[in-house]
C-alpha cells in the first residue's frame, strides 16, 4: 500500500506508526501550499534574497539556479527556511498575484487561462449578456463592439476582413435590421448572388431599394432592385412601372438654389487624362422603346452636348445637337444645332416631310436650299423665294388684232431657275401665291397707226381673268404700260406675257420692257 494519496501525494500515518503527529502535520503542511494556489511571480529564475515564510512561486524558467535547481515547473514554497518543489498535474490552476491571471497545467507546460479561453473550439452555444439558444447560438446584448485590425507590430497585417458564407447561390446571406424585434431593413445576398438593400415599414410588407449586379457591378433602382426584375443594364439604372417620377432633384438655398448635373470628360486615362477634341460628347441624353415585333429599338432620339473644337486654354467652343427619327423611318438624324457661335441651325434635310405636320412649323429644305414654313396647309419658302427678271433681246412686231407671246428670251435675274428663256415663260417650282408684273414699250412699224396695246397674262396657256391692261393714243417710243397681277399656282404651272394691238400691227421696245416676278412668302 502507497503512503501517499494518489493526487496530491499527502503523507499517510501507517499503522502503529509512532510519531503520528509528524506525518499529519506534513499532510497539513502540503495542503497549505496547495489549496487556494496563489503564487507570487512566475518570472524569477532563481529564489528571491529575503522570502517571507509561506511564499510560494510558480517556477516557469527552463534552467532555474540555486535552490531552485531541477525545480523548472514545479510550485515552490519556503516553509522553515528551505525551498520546496511540488510537481504539477494536469488540470491544476494557479493564481498568479502579480499578473492577477490564472494559469493552467496541462501536464506539460502552465498556459495563461485566457490564452485557453481565447482558443475555446467547436461551442454549441454562446451568450455575451443574455441567453443563447438553439435559433440563435450566438446571441449579444451589449450597447457597443468594436472589431479592430492586429497591426503588424503585432503580428497581424493591419487588414480586417469580416467573412461570411452561405451554402449555395439560392441561400440568404444577409444583415438583418430590426425595430422591437421586427424587420426594417436587410441587406445581403437574399436569394441569389447580387447584393440586395430592402427595407420595410411594418416587418411584413418589403420594398427593394437597390440591387448591385455580381457579374458587371451595375447597380439597379426602382422595379430592377428586385430579384427577378430588369436587369440592370448600365452602372446606374432605374426601372419603373408608373408614370411618376423616376429620378428627382431638388434643392433648397437662401441665395440662388440650383439642382446641377454636372459632366466631366477627358481623352486618356483617369492616371493620364488628356484634352478633348471636336466631336467628343460631354453628355448624351437617348431614348429607346420597345417594338410590336418584340424587343427594345436603338438610340431613336438624342440630345448631346458636344465639342465644336480641340480644346485648349483659350479655346472650348460647344455646340448641343438635338436628333430625331422621321415618321415611318428608323434613321435618327440630327434636326436642330445650337452652335458655339450663337447661331441655331436648322440641320437641312431633303425635302418637306408629310407626315406628323402642324401649323408653326419651320424647317430648312436643302433641295429648296431655303427655309419653309407650314401653315396647317402647306409647306411655303420663307427665305430664298424664286424671283427673275427677263428682258427681250430685240425688238418685237405683234400682228394687229390678235393675242401674240411676248418674246423674253433674257433672264437677267433668276433665282431658283423658275424663268425658262427658251418657251419665254415662268414654270412654278412649287406650290405658292406669285406676284408678277411686266411692262412693254410701244415702238411704231413703219407708217402703221395701231389705236391701242394691250396686255395679260397667260396662266398654263390659258387667259388670266381679272389681269388685263390697254393704253391708247400711242406715242412712238414713249407710250407705255404696266400690269401686275398676283396668282395662286400649283408646282409646273406656267405665266407668260401676251400682248394685242388694235387697228394695225405695233412694235415692242426692248429697251424698255421688261417682264418679272416672285414667290411671295
């Protein structure tokens, strides 16, 4: 039989043993330095100069000196002016005074209890301030927390990355904020693998405010927020089925306020930015729809503020262009400029359209090369009208009593070639109202004696009712006459001057006739 307890090695008295008192007081002796284990210092390598009786010491040295040789580990106590060790067993704790720390022997080595906590592996559950349960295996009741990165002095990085992981792509993996227990807000990957922001005013009705895809990182607003709504097709997008606003700013100042979008661009890189050049878009507004035969239209209108110049320090000129697509086409094309230079350009186009008109409309015809207006009727020239001026190369002879065309064979103005020398008439270009007017010259035939001229116009070959004119008395080279009229025409309807003598034949002085005309706006 041992003569001594198994765990802390206490003297036993045997039997019949003498000196029972001896043995009993060694037990109570071991006993005084185990219980209540506090040790004074754990960083000495040798015994103190002047220890006080009943110290004890947790010896941590690898090599201890002087009495405390061979002792490395073990507890020591100073009991009647000698150094004794006690071996350690696993499981044994020691208050360590001047640390005001726990240790711990594992039956190898003393480890600093909360190095033993800080390792605590594979916990059901935990409670920080409350219950942990179940459904929440971690559960905190705290006012504040703070993570904060080890530091390379340390022995960290300096980084902090907080990690969190769910099973698969249709998982939820998200922040959940609550009111009384009660949803307001979520953000996370709820369902699938795009990072989602809801929120809700109740905890049972949810609105999504936001949705950043994983694959582009564009970001969608509006009915693209939610899984399974649009999907966002450009870094800032918004989708939206009502006819409210979309986007809205507002701004509020006690000088001027103003709500600004402002656009920066450059050529080059963000590192290396470099000057614009003319062309380069500052902004570009464009509008699509979606097409009866199925899926979205291209760019059909536009509105872009661009560069007019390679821009410099002295020199930024701009201009805003403005496109459209024409009724029954599919090809936008710029219809009005604002240019740098203060002027608006109406960009030409060929032609007047037929489609989609309304009064107080203007456009620039290029074929016309001239500005037209429309009435609620039709299309009118406002600019560049078609005018002309002929004459008569030489002197004419009009047989007596018969309606004969002039012969003004000499266009001396003539805008728009309206006037046709060759068949001596005006041919209409276009639909319009027309003033004309001509004046002839009476020059005598030999010794004829004609007792009246007379002139009007001929409309499409035909006599013009109500434009008429007749002089009498006729004086050589001085009798003249004069006739104006103001006639409606289609586009190819022809004017030209007939003239009548009565009584004889007469002459026509072409030095002093003349026939013209123009298209009134």
């Amino acid at each position: 039989m041992s003569l001594t307890t198994d765990n802390l090695a206490l003297p036993l008295i045997a039997a019949a043993q003498a000196g029972k008192h001896v043995t009993h007081n060694e037990a109570l002796v071991v006993l005084d330095r185990l219980v209540q284990l506090a040790c004074l210092d754990r960083d000495l390598t040798s015994p103190p100069p002047s220890p006080t009786e009943g110290d004890r010491y947790l010896v941590a040295d690898a090599a201890p000196t002087g009495a405390w040789t061979g002792l490395t580990g073990h507890i020591v106590h100073f009991h009647d002016g000698v150094w004794t060790g006690l071996a350690p067993r696993a499981g044994w704790l020691a208050y360590l005074a001047d640390e005001d720390a726990f240790y711990r022997f594992d039956g190898t080595a003393w480890t600093g209890l909360t190095a033993t906590i800080s390792a605590l592996q594979n916990l059901v559950l935990l409670g920080l301030g409350t219950q942990a349960d179940a459904e929440n295996p971690f559960s905190a009741k705290l006012n504040k927390a703070l993570w904060t990165a080890r530091a390379t002095a340390e022995g960290g990085t300096g980084d902090l990355r907080l990690a969190l992981n769910k099973a698969a792509t249709g998982n939820v993996l998200s922040l959940l904020m609550q009111t009384g227990f009660s949803g307001r807000a979520e953000i996370g990957l709820v369902g699938d693998d795009s990072l989602t922001a809801k929120v809700s005013a109740d905890g049972a009705s949810w609105s999504h405010a936001w949705r950043a895809l994983g694959n582009s990182g564009f970001v969608g607003f509006g009915s693209s927020a939610a899984p399974g709504g649009p999907v966002p097709a450009a870094p800032l997008f918004v989708s939206g089925s009502s006819s409210s606003a979309l986007l809205q700013l507002e701004c509020y100042s006690a000088g001027s306020p103003v709500a600004n979008i402002t656009t920066r661009i450059a050529r080059g890189t963000p590192a290396a930015p470099t000057g614009i050049l003319a062309g380069d878009r500052f902004f570009g507004f464009f509008g699509r729809g979606y097409q009866a035969t199925g899926g979205f239209s291209g760019n059909m209108v536009t509105f872009n503020g661009l560069a007019e110049e390679d821009f410099t320090a002295t020199a930024q000129g701009t201009l805003v262009d403005f496109q459209t697509t024409e009724i029954g086409t599919s090809t936008r094309r710029s219809v009005v400029k604002f240019r740098g230079n203060g002027a608006l350009e109406l960009v030409p186009r060929a032609g007047t359209p037929g489609a989609g008109l309304a009064p107080g409309q203007i456009l620039f015809d290029g074929t016309a090369a001239a500005f037209k207006g429309y009435n609620g009727t039709r299309w009118s020239r406002l600019t560049n009208l078609p005018r002309f001026a002929a004459a008569m190369s030489a002197d004419a002879t009009i047989p007596a009593g018969v309606w004969t065309k002039v012969a003004f064979n000499t266009a001396e103005v003539n805008d728009q070639g309206a006037f046709v020398p060759a068949t001596n008439r005006f041919v209409a270009p276009e639909p319009g109202t027309y003033t004309f007017g001509v004046g002839l010259a009476y020059r005598r035939i030999g010794s004829a004696s004609p007792t009246a001229l007379q002139a009007r116009f001929y409309r499409n070959g035909t006599a013009s009712p109500r434009h008429r004119a007749g002089v009498t008395g006729l004086v050589d080279s001085v009798s003249t006459l004069a006739l104006t009229a103001t006639l409606t025409l289609a586009a190819g309807d022809t004017v030209e001057v007939f003239a009548h003598f009565t009584g004889a034949e007469g002459g026509i002085l072409a030095a002093d006739t003349a026939f013209w005309g123009l298209a009134m706006p």
